[in-house]
C-alpha cells in the first residue's frame, strides 16, 4: 500500500526573501499607527457628524455639559486602570465611592466637620482597598470574585449608613468643592483631567509605570526580574481603594445628595471605557489617555442618540456593546499579530 | 507549497515526502518555516500554492479536521490537563467513545487504551493525576490519546494510514526520560505509521530517525536518508555554511588554592528543598559548572533555590560572602546573581512588550530622570546590548513576539548579561534554540568567565554540558551522587548519561 505524504510544488511567485523580519516589520509600523490612532480618529468623525447632522449638537454648552456629566464616570475609569495594569480586577471601586459619600452626607448630617468626614471616607476607602489586598496578595483568592464580593458588602453598608434613604442636604463645602469653577471649568473636570495627566505620566514615563506592565503582563518574569512585585499589587489596591473614596466625596459634592442605590449604574461604564481606550494610543495596554479618548467617544455617541430621540436605555446598550467591542477588536488584533510568526 | 506572509515567505515552493513505516525528522534553525508547515498541514493556515497529499489523497484547503486524513501533531506544549486523571486526558478528543450527553462506560474505555497501550509497548496507570506523571510520560498519553482518534477514524487496528507530526517533543526532557519517547515514536513507525519529528537535537535524530529534510529560509535545503548523511552535514544545511564545533571551550580552569586562588563566589551550604536534599558546593570566580540529573532529580528546582524564587527549608547559599535569606529573587539579584530561567515564556520575558522594554527592566530606573523615562537613551542601551549577542532582527521596538525563539533567548541573555552577574544560573539555556544561536550564547556565557563570574549551567543536555563545563554535579533524589571534573578526562556525553542512570537501577 503506497502510504506517502507529499507536498507538491505550487507555482512560486517572485524571489524567495531570506530577510523574513524585514518587510513585515514596515507593515506592522504602519499597522500599529492606524490601530493607535484608529479610536481618536472615529472619535472626531463621530463629533463632526453630530455636529453637521444634529442642530442642538451646536452648542457650547451642550458640549460642556456633556464633558462635566462624565468626569464622574472617567475619574472612576481612570481607577480602574490602576489595578487593571497589575493584571488584577478591583470591581468594587463603584461601590466604595457611594460608601465614601454616603459616610460624607451622614457624617455631615450629624454636624462632623468635612475635614474629619473627609478623612474617615478615604480611611473607608483604603481599608476596602486593604481587604482586598488581603485577599487577592497575600492569600491569593482570584481577584474577580474577591473584589465583586467586596462590591456586594459595599452596597450593603450603602444601605446601613444611609438607613436606605436618599441623603440629601450635603453642605455647601462639599458642593464647592465639586462645582465651583476656575477659568468657567467645574472643578470635578479639573480633577479628572489632573488625574489622566498624572496617571499618563506614571503609566509611560516612570519605572514605576513599566513595572506595572510587567506584573499584569508576565507575572513570573517580572518577580524573576527583581521586581516587588507583591508590593505593588498590594499598593494598586490601597491607592485604587482610597482613590475611589476620594471620587465618592466628589460624588457628594457633585450631587448635593447621596442615593446609596446608586452603585451599580457606575460599575460597567468605567471599565467600557478603559477597555476601550487600551485600543487606542498605547495599544494593548490600560492607559490614562486612551480612558479619556474612549469615555468622550463613548458620551458624544450617546448624546447624539439622545437628541435624536432615544430614550435613557441606549446609555447601557451603547457601553454594554462598546465593552464587548473592545475586547472582541483587542482579541482579533491580538491573534492578527500571532498569524504573522512562525 | 508556497506559504507568504506580508511579503515574506515562511514556506517556499517546499518539496517534504515522508514514507509510511519511517521516522523523518524536519530539521531547521528557529524561523525557517517548520511550524509554519505544521500550521499549513493541520488547518491554521492554508497555502497559498502547493498541495499536500496524505496517504493518496490530496489535503483540502481549509483543512478542518485534520485527523479525518490521518494527520495528528503533537506539540511540544502538549495540551494534557494537569487536575485530571490519565482516563479523562485520553478519553477527551475521542468523546470518551459516547455522545455528548451519554454515559461514559469507563471499563470498556480502559479496555481499548489498555489494548492500544500493550501494541505500543507503555504502561500509564489510568487513575493518577495527570500532574504527577513524569514529563515523559506526559507525551506518551498524547501519542495514545492522537493514535485512538485516528483509530477511531480509519477502522484500522495497525498504524497504518497515520501521519504523527511530533513537534519538538523531546526539548523539555531530559536524556533518560527522551529515551522512551524516542522508543516509543520508533515503535509506531515500525506498527506502520508515519512519523514526522521536529528537533533540535542532532544525536536523537541521528539515533532514531530514518530519514531527513533540512529546511532554511522556507525551502527544502537537503533531503536524505540518515545512514547517508553525518551530523556535520546536517548543520552545514541547517546554518548554510559549516560550523567547526558545535560547543564553545570554555577557559582554562581558574586555580583553586595557592597564592593565586580564584575566589569563591557562589557557596551552597546544605541547601534543601522539597526535592533538592542537603546540596553543598562552591563556585569560583572564572568556574563553570553544570548540574544534571534525570528529569525530576532536584535539577529543575535547584536554581529557584539559589535565587530565592523559593526559600529552602534548610541550607543557603551565598554570594561573595553574603548569606542570602532567600525570601525573594529582589535580594539575590541585588547580591549580583542573575537567572535566566528555562520556561523562557513562562518565566523569561512579556511577549506582548517590545523587546526593549523587557531587555532594560531591571536597569530600568537608571534612565528615569525627573520628567521621566529617557526612551532615546532606553533605546539606544537596548540597541547596543542586543547589538553584542548578535539579535536580528536588531530592532528594540518590535514586541518580543515578533522574534523567532533563539532570538527571544539572546534578548533574555542580554537583559542578564548587561547586570554584569557574579553569579550567572544558566537554566536549560539552549532549549528549544538552534545550534548557531546556542553557539552564539554560549560564546557570551565563556565571555562572563573571562570577567570574573561563576556560571551554573542546570541542563538535562549532556553533550552540552560534557563540552563546555569544567565540573558536572550529578543528582540523583535531590542528592549529589556524582561529580565528574574535566581534569580528569572523564567528562563526555557517555559518562554523565551512566552516572545519571546507574543509581537508578541501584
């Protein structure tokens, strides 16, 4: 029985290119510029069409509000990138900035001075950030469910501070401290874009910001290479911890009341938007930039559905299909890249 | 068969016939084309020219099930899951020989394995976990589980009608433990099957394989039987031009007493881990030394040891003197100890990052300045450094997986290398990477010794380290049972392989 593989010549098309590096390595340049610029470009597009299709798109302060209304959701995506660069999930950040604003609201109720209501919301917060760093560092329970369990407590305890009320009369402190301007900007944007820039420098220009890379990356190398790498886990979740807290006196201020139901509307729409924005700019990558790139796509979207009628549930269509968006394009990018080695 | 990517060809216009009944190897440098040919054969990639033909009919493209033709490829990462028995891994590519929903008759699924297992000539206990089987043993329940889908396809009770594409199976092993699989890929040629085997290692191929095809550059450079051809002319082909030998020396050995001593840099003092039992040695400036031993005896965990990646339960180790508690690599590595580790994917580099990024990490903060990283300066150190273990292409910026394995392994060398190590742990150095780049790395490890630094080289490899050592530590159950020096003139291939086995058999 002739039982032979064979593999017939086909007909070969130009000079073999021992240089096999070379050419690919052009295309991939090429490649990695549209795929960093890609979302900032649909970005514009997107603003451009709103502007030209939509009339009431067409005003200042349409605009205004638009970015104000959502420095709220990027201050909390931009935490999310903290622990998400570590290779861990912190999902209980939305739910620590409502305890940390309804401990604000209720302590100021009862006549605490904001400084000392201040400081026991970021001690709530750093101590949620602890627990769990307890848990996913030093025990090493899988992060996803350790931080959606820390989720649930929290909007339990939402619920016991407030007595299942929505806390409103939140002095004027703290409303200042939110929604006074300078230079006609809110403070709450201020804030936010202060957050991206620091988060931006630490994410690309400090050791600091490449060994996080590592640790998410390749956990095992990065230890191999010296790096505390147990250290820095545990200080993502500290600084993601009392961060968020510091969001929730934000929140305080920004609403005037604190809704202790609130917490779940915020845990999706951050991470969209870092999911999002690591297509973009640094690809592959959560960074600060790309968070904020991605959350203005994001809300100038929505906004144009809105005006053209849709009603409030195109606000979760819209971030529940943008997340999937982003991790299926990251998935095909990824495997586009792999096709290409030998 | 003709495969492009972007302009580059992987395959090109390549010519492979492999008989039923033989053991060809596939041989070739890292990048010239063998996975990409795997790839081709079993369905990730089409060609974009060419057919192949197995067993009389040709191969349509998009190939979907590959074992429907009688294609089955073992790879290297050989897909066993560890938390699960024997039974269960052999049972889950064949559906347990039930329907999705149906009842798994375990006795009648231990009866035909323990029928296929007799014909092979191996014995697995079907109960144990999957993680407490010997490396070995590992791939031998991947060839038996590939050979009952391909049974179960054919009809046929013979290996007849069977192409196995074995895809460095044996990198991960050590001699001992290679040997069964090596015997085990001869039996399935010799029951009738085709057998393709992808290795690096010469002295395999030239023990166990019947014919041969080199590949470079995408293209069949030779092609013959082996009793024709000798070693020397397979790296020829490989390589493209002739290699004189296939090891560096190493230096002349430093002096251990007298007034001209070389100093002790490495001491381990009756260090103990779960394997590795009460190891006492010292390494001297300008010494290399290898550690060996069949897979599972103490050489694998040895290194993790010395560098704190695990703390002994008792001993040390110590480092120009200084005592180190072992409670992470941080201290070791600050010591002046450098580990290149032997899952080099695993534990050696981020493959998503560029290959700067992972070249500078523990250097790292020597470019931070006050408003930050100086990238020009990054790039340019990482240039350079890349530049003197001779990587190509030599471009920083490329994430590492754009580079071909023996190239991904002089960027991890070089990211140790340039910490100018006291004490450099080399761990299965040259795995998986193709004799000109291992000479290459091992000229830079020779390099380090001429500087002052004490080498440990833990390899399962003996020609290797019988060539370039000047001392080899044999361990058997964690325990120094041999030490064979070159001095002595005893140091070859042979005697390592008997000193690892002999207090086996004991």
């Amino acid at each position: 029985m002739s039982t032979t593989t064979q593999q017939t010549a086909g007909s070969t098309g130009g000079l073999p290119d021992p240089g096999a590096g070379k050419s690919p390595a052009v295309s991939r340049n090429g490649r990695g510029f549209a795929q960093r610029y890609a979302l900032l470009g649909i970005g514009v597009v997107l603003l451009l069409i709103c502007l030209a299709a939509i009339p009431e798109f067409r005003s200042m302060r349409l605009i205004t509000t638009m970015i104000n209304g959502q420095s709220i959701i990027l201050l909390l995506a931009l935490v999310a990138t903290i622990v998400l660069r570590t290779g861990d999930f912190d999902l209980s950040i939305s739910q620590t900035m409502v305890g940390s604003a309804a401990v604000v609201a209720v302590l100021s109720s009862h006549g605490v001075s904001p400084a000392l209501a201040i400081a026991l919301a970021l001690l709530l917060g750093l101590a949620v950030g602890a627990l769990n760093a307890l848990l996913v560092v030093v025990i090493g329970v899988d992060s996803f469910v350790t931080t959606l369990g820390s989720f649930t407590a929290m909007a339990g305890f939402c619920y016991l501070v407030t007595g299942s009320r929505i806390v409103a009369g939140v002095p004027d402190f703290f409303v200042n401290f939110s929604r006074s301007t300078v230079a006609g900007i809110p403070t709450v944007t201020i804030y936010a874009w202060v957050l991206v820039l620091v988060l931006w420098f630490v994410y690309q220009r400090t050791p600091l910001g490449r060994y996080t890379l590592f640790i998410g990356g390749n956990r095992n190398a990065a230890r191999l290479a010296g790096l505390r790498v147990s250290a820095i886990r545990f200080g993502a979740y500290l600084v993601s911890g009392v961060l968020a807290a510091f969001v929730g006196v934000v929140f305080a201020g920004y609403f005037g009341a604190v809704d202790p139901s609130v917490g779940g509307q915020y845990m999706l729409q951050p991470f969209a938007a870092v999911y999002l924005g690591a297509t973009a700019l640094a690809v592959g990558r959560f960074n600060a930039v790309g968070t904020l790139v991605a959350l203005y796509l994001l809300t100038i979207g929505i906004t144009g559905l809105q005006l053209l009628g849709a009603q409030t549930w195109v606000t979760n269509i819209f971030y529940g299909l943008a997340l999937m968006i982003a991790v299926t394009a990251a998935k095909l990018a990824g495997r586009k890249t792999r096709a290409g080695l030998t | 068969m003709t495969k492009a990517y972007g302009g580059a060809k992987a395959i090109d216009d390549l010519d492979l016939h492999v008989k039923a009944g033989e053991v060809h190897a596939l041989l070739g440098q890292n990048g010239c084309g063998k996975s990409t040919l795997v790839k081709a054969l079993t369905g990730v990639h089409s060609p974009d020219s060419g057919s192949a033909t197995v067993f009389g009919k040709e191969l349509t493209y998009p190939v979907t099930a590959p074992h429907t033709h009688g294609i089955a490829v073992i790879h290297q990462d050989i897909g066993v899951v560890d938390q699960m028995t024997v039974l269960e891994n052999l049972g889950v590519n064949a559906g347990y020989g039930t329907k999705l929903f149906g009842n798994v008759n375990t006795r009648r699924e231990k009866k035909v394995y323990a029928e296929l297992m007799e014909r092979l000539g191996i014995v697995l206990p079907f109960d144990t976990m999957v993680s407490d089987l010997a490396p070995a043993e590992r791939s031998l329940l991947a060839v038996v589980r590939a050979m009952r889908l391909l049974e179960a396809h054919n009809g046929s009770g013979s290996g007849e009608g069977q192409l196995f594409i074995l895809d460095e199976p044996t990198a991960a092993l050590s001699g001992g433990e290679a040997e069964r699989l090596l015997a085990l890929m001869r039996r399935m040629a010799d029951l009738g099957a085709g057998v393709v085997f992808i290795s690096h290692r010469l002295a395999e191929v030239m023990a166990v394989c019947d014919s041969m095809t080199v590949m470079r550059a995408g293209k069949a450079v030779a092609s013959a039987p082996i009793a024709e051809t000798s070693r020397e002319d397979i790296v020829a082909a490989m390589l493209g031009r002739r290699m004189e030998d296939f090891f560096p020396d190493p230096p002349a050995e430093p002096s251990k007493s007298g007034v001209a001593s070389a100093r002790a840099r490495l001491v381990v003092d009756g260090i103990t881990g779960d394997v590795v039992k009460d190891l006492t040695f010292t390494v001297h400036a300008g010494e290399i030394i290898g550690v060996t031993g069949l897979a599972g005896m103490g050489q694998e965990e040895l290194p993790g040891l010395i560098a704190g990646v695990s703390t002994p339960l008792k001993g040390y180790a110590s480092i120009d003197g200084k005592r180190l508690q072992a409670r992470s690599p941080r201290e070791a590595i600050d010591a002046g100890l450098a580990l290149v580790p032997g899952n080099r994917l695993r534990d050696g580099c981020w493959i998503a990052g560029s290959a700067a990024e992972n070249l500078t990490l523990p250097v790292v903060p020597q470019f931070a300045k006050p408003w930050g990283i100086d990238s020009g300066a990054e790039f340019t150190h990482a240039q350079t450094k890349m530049a003197e273990v001779g990587t190509y292409p030599n471009d920083p910026a490329l994430p590492m997986a754009a580079f071909s394995g023996g190239n991904q392994q002089k960027v991890v060398f070089a990211k140790w290398l340039q910490t100018n190590p006291g004490v450099l742990l080399l761990d299965e150095p040259t795995q998986g990477v193709d004799p000109g780049a291992a000479h290459d790395l091992l000229e830079d490890v020779m390099e380090t010794l001429d500087g002052g630094s004490a080498v440990v080289v833990f390899s399962g490899d003996h020609e290797q380290l019988a060539a370039i050592c000047h001392r080899v530590l044999v361990l058997h159950h964690g325990r120094l049972v041999a030490e064979i020096t070159r001095a002595s003139g005893d140091l070859t291939e042979a005697t390592l392989l008997h000193a690892c086995e002999t207090p086996a058999a004991a």
